[in-house]
C-alpha cells in the first residue's frame, strides 16, 4: 500500500513518542513527574462546567460553521477590553488553536512554498507545514542567547521568493520568550515591506511575568491584510479538553477562504463552545492567581537548574516552558535511559528531547523543554530527579 510523500515527512510528537517506555516504567512499579506535556494542573474555572450542567436545549444541533454568536461575543468583549476592536466575522471559531494553525497554513501555503518560524519551535508546526507541501524556514537561535530571535537581519536573511509568511509564539513554546512592543512593531514591519503574512499564535498570552500589559499582534491596525492571530481557551483557561480556538483577522480574503474549511468540517463541537463563552466571564483575580503560580514554578525551576553543572539555561518571560542545554550527550537516550534504567526512591522523570523542537539538523541534540506545570513540591522533586538522573547517566 502506497502512503503520501507528505504524511511520512510528519514525525511523531517528542512530547509523546516515549509514552511506551513510560507505561512500560509504570508497570515495573516506577512513579514519573511529567515535566513533558502542557497539560496544566490549574483548575479549570467552575464557569465552564456550570454552563454545560446548564444546557437545556431538547436537540444538540450543528453548530454555525463560523461559531455560535455567544463565544464571538465574548470574544469580540475580551480583546475590546484590551483596546483592540475587531468585528465579528473577522473572528472564526475552530476545534483548538491547533485547527485554527492548520486550517490558516492550508489557505496560504503551495507545494515547495515556505513558512519563516524561529527555532526551537512547536513541533507539530512541522506536521501541519509538511501536510501542506510547504517546509519551515527556521530562523536560527541558541541556548546562550536566550533563544533571542527578533533580529531584523536574521530574520530577513531567511526570506526569499518562496516565503509566504512568518510565524511569532509570543509568549514562546517551547522557550517562554516573550517579545517586546517595539520587537512586535519591527516583525509587523518587516512581513508588511515583504508582503508576507505574520502569524501571532498567542495561546500564552496571559502568563507575562514581568508586569507587562497583554500583547497581541492584532494591536497593528495598519497592517490589516497582514496580521493573523490564533487564540484558544486551552491554556488560558486551564480548558485543553474543551478543544477551542479562533482564527482573527482583519483580511477579509483570508477569512473567506477559511470559511471554506470550517464549512468542510461543518462546525465546532456546540457544547465546548457554550462552555468555553462561560469562561470569558471569569475575573481577572483569576489570572492574577495564575500567573502568581506560575511565576513560582518557573523561578524554582531556573534555580534547581542553575545549581547542576553544565547545564545552560535562560530564565523565561513567559508561557510555562523552558529550554535547557544539558550536560549530556544525547537527550533522547537520556530521556529513555530515566524510563528504563533510573530511578530513585522508585521515581523518575520525563521531559520532552530537544532535537524534534528545530528544524535545522544536528540542533537540539543536548536540550530539553521542560513544561513548569506541577505542584510547587511535585516541580521540586522532579527537578532534583533530573539533577540525580544527570549525574548517574555521565558516571555510566
């Protein structure tokens, strides 16, 4: 049987691909703190399960293709209350911010066209950019820099006449840099004066640790045909289960021909939509909380890692990631070595291999993402698992 050229370029999620070994560690009687997956352990606002117990329509209908009015709404509410004002169909609801990606790549990318992404990166924007026919341009960044990426010079050097559009994590998966105003305004500039698309994927937006006001692309006005920003309640709202995102955009053509895909696909799941309208009423007590923790975790994090020797490590803005170089030769026999042949107390660790996060190759070999997403102890005791693990894998 014949399988496309496009689905054998796609690899499997780095964040997932050691789950075998890991049941395998669990059957033996290990326990493991999961520092590999975004999967927060903050509760999801009561909002969202008081809507769905509330729901009493006699029929679960398709919903529109475009979104129920009410998630727009709040929607639209939600990003006024940030002083930008977009109309209601310049927003288009999807199934996560994950579609919303996919669904954008797929109305802007041609066979052998590119997409500009600073690395490390998201891995699946490897998968979504591959099924396209199209390939990631990486623009290049190292550990000891701070994964710094928003250079007018490094980024137009990767810009030729097959680049479609460049792509900005802000706050950044898998690196929690966060890009300031004038950074924002100088990437905006560079994919105006090079007619390119310039894709904010902001799904951290609220998770800034320095005292700095929300950020979105979606602030340039003057670059309406431009900006594209993806948003989803997953994190925000502690809601990855709800599976919503958006597309926003003020490019009328880009939303009329991202229209034809939400059509194809008929409509998001209607109840995770009522949900996810429910949370945009939560208060901002609630994120101040939020950030608060994880603020904490991120700070023991960066400082359980600067005591290992060896290990290179910025402290991130933002989101709840971070990247490390470890002093180890490779991180994915590393990462395998903890699930088959560590353990203390009948503990381990996991964390997600570095390499799957770049595209360029022989990049990455050494680091690590680590998703700050435990309980103050459970962090702390991981952390110190990854110090032991270290330490007894260079003494092999």
């Amino acid at each position: 049987m014949k399988f496309s050229s496009k689905v054998q370029k796609c690899g499997l999620s780095p964040m997932r691909k050691f789950h075998p070994y890991a049941v395998a560690a669990k059957a033996a009687g290990k326990s493991i703190y999961h520092l590999n997956i975004g999967q927060p352990d903050i509760e999801t606002p009561p909002q969202l399960f008081e809507a769905v117990r509330g729901f009493q329509l006699p029929v679960l209908e398709y919903a529109p293709s475009p979104g129920i009015p009410e998630l727009i709404d709040a929607i639209q509410k939600y990003y006024d209350d940030l002083g930008m004002h977009f109309e209601k169909d310049e927003i288009l609801i999807t199934t996560g911010g994950s579609e919303a990606l996919q669904i954008v790549f797929n109305c802007i990318l041609d066979e052998g066209d590119e997409i500009l992404i600073p690395e490390p990166f998201y891995p699946n924007y490897n998968t979504m950019v591959s099924t396209c026919g199209a390939s990631i341009r990486p623009v290049p960044t190292c550990p000891e820099e701070g994964y710094h990426y928003a250079d007018r010079a490094r980024i137009e050097a990767g810009i030729n006449e097959r680049t479609r559009a460049i792509v900005c994590t802000n706050p950044g998966n898998p690196t929690g840099c966060v890009l300031t105003p004038e950074e924002m305004r100088m990437m905006v500039d560079i994919a105006r004066e090079h007619g390119l698309f310039i894709i904010g994927d902001e799904a951290y937006r609220e998770f800034v640790y320095a005292g700095e006001p929300l950020q979105s692309l979606g602030e340039f006005a003057d670059a309406a045909e431009n900006v594209v920003v993806i948003d989803t309640v997953s994190k925000r709202f502690s809601a990855c289960g709800a599976r919503i995102g958006c597309i926003i955009s003020r490019n009328r053509e880009l939303l009329s021909h991202a229209l034809k895909y939400c059509q194809a696909r008929l409509s998001v799941a209607t109840l995770d939509q009522v949900a996810a309208a429910a949370l945009y009423d939560v208060g901002p007590e609630y994120f101040a909380a939020v950030r608060e923790e994880y603020k904490r975790r991120r700070d023991t994090c960066v400082a359980k890692l600067k005591d290992i020797p060896g290990v290179v490590c910025a402290c991130p803005r933002g989101a709840f990631y971070l990247m490390a170089k470890l002093p180890v030769d490779d991180a994915d026999r590393f990462q395998q070595w903890l699930l088959t042949d560590f353990e203390d107390r009948r503990e381990t660790v996991m964390f997600a291999p570095g390499e799957s996060f770049y595209a360029t190759p022989g990049r990455g070999k050494d680091e690590i993402r680590i998703a700050y997403v435990l309980k103050q102890a459970d962090l702390e005791r991981a952390m110190d698992l990854l110090a032991l693990g270290i330490a007894a894998y260079n003494r092999r």
